[in-house]
C-alpha cells in the first residue's frame, strides 16, 4: 500500500469510531515503515500474532507505542513479550495465566489480559466455552494473581457473510461479558473491555458493544 494511504485510513477510521471503542491497528506481518506510517497520524495502539515478529518490531520503533498480543500465545513465549507487552487479547486456559502472572512478577509489572471465548461456529481448539465459566473462574480466584488483572473479553466471530449469524455471536460475547461482570468483576471496574470485530465485521461489533476493534487489512491493505 502507499505510505499516505494507511495514515488516511487511520484518520477516516477514527473519525468514524464511537467514542469509546479503541483501533487496535494490527500490523502482523506488515514492515516496520507501515507502523510508523500509522504512528505518524498519532496511532500507539498496534496488535501482533507471533511473539517473534513483535519482539523484534517493539525493539525497533518507538517505546511509548502500547504493544496488544493479539493472537494464540504459547506459556513458554510469556517470558519474551513479559517485559513490555500491554495487553493479551486471547487467554483461555489458567495454564497461561498462570505463567504471565510469574512473568510479570519477574518484571514487577502488572499485565492486563483478556480471555478468550470461543463464539463463532467454526471448530477452533481456542478460547473458553461460556458454558467453562462457573469452573474456571473460582479456580484463577483460587491462585490469588497479583500480577495480572483481567480486563475484559475477546471474541471472533464466523468468517461469514451471514450478517445475522455474526450479530448473533457478538451478541453472545456480550451476554458473557455481562454474566462474568455480575458474578465476578462487579467490585472491578477494570473489568470493562469486549475486543470484537475485525476489518469484515467491526461495524456489527461496535452495534453489539465493543470497546476495542482490531483491524488490520482496511488499515494496511490486504496481507
Ligand atoms: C489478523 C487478526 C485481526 C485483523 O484481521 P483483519 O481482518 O485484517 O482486520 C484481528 N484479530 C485477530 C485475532 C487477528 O489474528
């Protein structure tokens, strides 16, 4: 893509997003010159899938950039995002909690995760099933995490042009966020964020209530 073109989208983008949902600018495999095109229009918010490849981009561009792991993340990779990283989008086991809470002892931080629930029809081995909560929740209440705090939920829903069933599945997330907050978070106002929607779907996420899109190809062109 042109170098103009992805600070226009980002502009066009924010102008348009209600306030209060976040851009999360997903750069994934895009070349260090595209964030800094984004960064150069005021983005700080970007989202990576490998540890490596954001790794190696947080060591290379501005530190005051708030870097969001945005993909499957692996309990022996914690340790290499641990010192830097502002937010994990897609936790879904206490395993992984569990490790980026001794990661961020380590590095005397605290690290703001989400979990990850599994709402879209496809099969997909990640992200907690809605019906997992009333088991999972008292037994990372049970570890007492000092170092992680739990802000939210992260969705994706089916690659599908069936509007309806999309809607449904954001809809779904909601109503999970809902029931965590109520039985959980209700004394926690950290607890407040649902990332959901993607280039294809973020409109039909922020009618559902997300706070917090991703977006990738509409912002940096198709990958
Ligand atoms: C790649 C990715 C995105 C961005 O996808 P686009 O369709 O390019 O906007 C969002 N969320 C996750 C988890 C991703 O892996």
């Amino acid at each position: 893509m042109q170098n103009n073109t992805i600070g226009a989208q980002i502009s066009a983008l924010k102008a348009t997003l209600p306030k209060g949902v976040q851009l999360v600018a997903v750069s994934k495999t895009k070349p260090m010159s595209d964030i800094q095109q984004a960064y150069a229009v005021g983005q700080r918010v970007f989202g990576e899938n490998k540890v490596q490849e954001l790794v190696e981009k947080y060591a290379n561009l501005p530190k005051d950039i708030e870097w969001h792991f945005i993909g499957h993340l692996q309990s022996n990779k914690v340790k290499y995002i641990a010192p830097f990283v502002h937010l994990i989008h897609a936790v879904d086991s206490l395993k992984l909690l569990k490790e980026i809470n001794k990661q961020a002892i380590k590095h005397n931080r605290i690290i703001n995760c989400l979990l990850q629930f599994h709402i879209a029809e496809e099969n997909s081995k990640f992200g907690l099933a809605k019906e997992d909560i009333s088991a999972f929740m008292p037994s990372v209440e049970a570890e007492h995490l000092t170092n992680v705090r739990i802000r939210g939920v992260m969705g994706m829903a089916t690659f599908t042009s069936d509007t309806d069933l999309v809607r449904n599945e954001f809809k779904a997330l909601g109503v999970i966020f809902e029931t965590l907050k109520t039985q959980f978070f209700a004394h926690d106002d950290a607890f407040k964020d649902i990332s959901m929607g993607m280039s294809g779907d973020y409109e039909l996420a922020i009618e559902q209530g997300s706070s917090m899109v991703r977006l990738g190809s509409t912002i940096f062109g198709a990958r």
